[in-house]
C-alpha cells in the first residue's frame, strides 16, 4: 500500500481528523500535505456530507441535508515545484470504498446511496418532475451494487472521484465569484438558485485560522460546480488508470479531491446522483513545466480515460430533442434534449412495473452513457441515452409479448418539502 499522507479516522467528524481539510476553494487555504513530482501515494476522503446521510429506509436526511457543508474535500497537497502556468499530472491508481470496513454506519463501510434532493433544498436535473426528496440505499458485495429500494437491478461499479481539482489564483477567484453573482442577480428569488455564492456559515478551510479565516469565509467559492481548476465535474469514466493534466495557478499546485463514486451515469443527473460514498485514491504526481502554454491549455483540465470501466456490449437507447414537454420549441438547446431523452427513458421503464422515482434513480446511478448527438441541425439538437440491459435480471428490450411485469419491491423513500 502506498504511504498514506492524508488519513481519516471514521469515527470521526471531518473536523477532528488528524489533518483537517477544507469545502471551499480559496487560495490562502494552506497545504496540509506536500509531496515531491514522482511520488507515489494515498489520501483518504471521506463522503461528501461527512456522515449526514444514513443507512435506513427514510429520506428525511435528503430532505434536510446540510448543503453549506459540502464538499468535505482531504488536501490542499502541494506538489514541490509547482508554479503558475505548469500542468500538475496526476495518474489515479487505485480507488475504492474505505478499506478493510465493508460494514458500518458511514458510506462507504460496505454501502453508499443515491438522493433526490427537494426542489426548495437544491433540486436537480429534472426538479421539476421530482420536487420532493427521495434516497435509495446501495450494498456493495464483489464489486456489484444491488438495492432493496430498486430491486432486479444489478451492476460493477464504476468508482471515481467525483471532485479533483487545483487551487485558484485570487484573479481566477475574483472572476469566478463576480461571474455567478451577476447570473444570481438576473434572478436573484429563483429556486433553486442560479448559483451559490460564497457562504461563510460552515465554511471549513483546513488550519486557516484568525483574521485570515475571517476574510477567506466570505471569499471562498463553493466546491458544488466544475470551474477552470477542475473541481466537481463528475465524470464517470475518469476511474482507475486515469491520468489528468491539471493546470496550476497558484504555488505548489495544491490539490484537492474528495466526492468519490462508487457509480454513476453520465450527467449525474439526480445532482446527488452518483452512488455516494467515503473511501481511498492512489495518486502518482508529476509535473509538465510550463505546460499550460505549451499545450495550449489555459483552462480546464485534460485528461485521458483508463481502461477499466465495466464492460457492457448490449444497449437501449432513447433520444430527444429541444422542444418542452408544452410544446415550446427551443434553439439546439442539448440540456433540454438530455432531458427529453432521460424522461423518455423513465416513461419506458414504468412500462416493466418500475415507479418513475425508481427509473430516474437507476438512470442517475447505473453506468448509462449520455450523448450529444446532433447540435447542428437547426432547431433542435438531439441528445441520446444509452441504458446497459445487462444490469437487469429481465430482459428490458422491447418484443411481441409485451414488457415484464417485475414486482418493485418496497419503492423508494421520500420525504416530502
């Protein structure tokens, strides 16, 4: 095992480790780690809500889920000789649930979970269609994940940090922070929000502390959107074997990574979509000097996918395209065709016996892949989801005899706003 340089005890909060890390992006948050350019080694991260989310058959903790508090994120790791304007490599090697605990009362001690969250407390993809709050438990057994809550489904987890990303310069700061705030400001009542601005209640920035932490609480951006460092972008296929070029604004790099997933389908469609859960990476590091220019790379990171996704060979797939479902059309708008497809797929799934809360949590969790298929072709784009049919105990394909009538089992929680 490679030398653990960010431990996390489970029987404790986030903010009694032996190493405290942060939930906000700032630059001044010190780094808890360093590290040389070749080395090899292991942080633990713990679930994004550092415990909140419980293993029971209730979505009340969905309901009321501290979102100030997240993302809980092990770093900021400075990486020796790192300097504005190099790329910072990074290699993933291994990732997975916590180890050697597969039983216990946090995510990823054997289980993790899937939420809804209410439209009134962040909502989602389709908040519209699924206002209220919803969970859906997850059991890991040799790889696989099965759910009482949404049962004939089985599937190899696809893990992956869900957050990584490098610390901001206080320009790139500045710009991220005057950029939201004048989206907010063209629809400042709108729920859910447009953005989320800074918040100082429960803001965590590592051992920042004094009249530092006082002016950083109300500077420091949210960690819930992906931005140029990277950050909570979500990509499912960015698992073992993956190797990202991370460009580097600020000293030592300072990398940070926490959020990881046991699975997911591609958008994340559910916001708390993936299947959530603490755990460990591997990490090798290594630097390109001067690489944001070199590679032209000014912003946002590249990166290259390993080869150790779960392999399916058989899909369904449904499409749509940008018109609403009143009719509206819109301008090759291929978040609204995302979402027609989804729906569609939805729809399609209650034919078998699945309530259309079960569909969308399968959709949000399972390794589906999202596509763009057409953004050309004026007015509509057209986006495409591709379902495994391997993860069902039924066949889900369409034939003469109608679809399967499959008992769904006790259903999933809610808990209504």
């Amino acid at each position: 095992m490679p030398k653990k340089v960010f431990p996390l005890d489970s029987s404790k909060k986030f903010t009694e480790q032996q190493i405290v890390g942060h939930n906000r992006w700032h630059p001044d948050v010190p780094a808890q780690v360093h590290v040389k350019p070749g080395d090899v080694f292991r942080v633990d991260c713990r679930e994004w809500f550092d415990g909140a989310i419980v293993n029971d058959d209730s979505a009340d903790d969905i309901l009321h889920a501290p979102l100030n508090n997240v993302h809980v994120l092990s770093g900021p790791i400075a990486v020796e000789g790192a300097q504005p304007g190099d790329l910072l490599i990074v290699d993933i090697l291994d990732v997975g649930p916590i180890p050697q605990e597969d039983s216990g009362p946090l995510a990823g001690q054997g289980w993790g979970y899937t939420g809804v969250f209410a439209k009134t407390n962040g909502g989602g993809f389709l908040t519209d269609h699924f206002p209220d709050a919803y969970k859906v438990i997850w059991d890991f057994r040799g790889g696989k994940a099965t759910s009482r809550h949404v049962p004939h489904v089985e599937f190899t987890g696809i893990v992956h940090p869900g957050l990584m990303g490098t610390a901001p310069s206080h320009d790139l700061l500045g710009k991220w922070n005057a950029r939201e705030q004048a989206l907010i400001d063209t629809d400042p009542q709108r729920v859910p929000p447009l953005a989320l601005p800074p918040q100082p209640e429960a803001a965590i920035l590592g051992s920042l502390t004094g009249d530092d932490f006082e002016r950083a609480r109300h500077e420091a951006a949210r960690t819930a959107p992906p931005r140029e460092n990277g950050g909570n972008q979500d990509i499912k296929n960015f698992t073992k074997g993956s190797r990202v070029f991370y460009p580097v604004f600020v000293d030592g790099a300072n990398l940070s990574m926490g959020d990881l997933h046991f699975s997911q389908g591609d958008g994340e469609i559910t916001f708390c979509g993936a299947i959530e859960m603490g755990g460990f990476i591997d990490l090798h590091v290594d630097l390109i000097k001067g690489g944001m220019q070199t590679y032209g790379v000014s912003e946002n990171a590249i990166f290259v996918p390993g080869n150790t996704d779960p392999q399916y060979s058989e899909w369904i797939a449904f499409s749509g395209t940008s018109v609403t479902l009143d009719g509206e059309q819109r301008y090759l708008d291929s978040h609204l065709s995302y979402q027609r497809a989804c729906l569609h797929a939805i729809d399609y799934l209650t034919t078998f016996g699945y309530s259309p809360i079960q569909a969308y949590m399968i959709l949000g969790a399972a390794p589906i892949e999202g596509r763009l298929s057409g953004v050309v072709d004026i007015p509509n784009s057209c986006s495409t989801v591709y379902l495994p049919t391997g993860i069902f105990d039924f066949d889900v394909k369409p034939g003469k005899d109608g679809p399967t009538t499959i008992d769904p089992g006790q259903g999933v929680p809610i808990a209504r706003a």
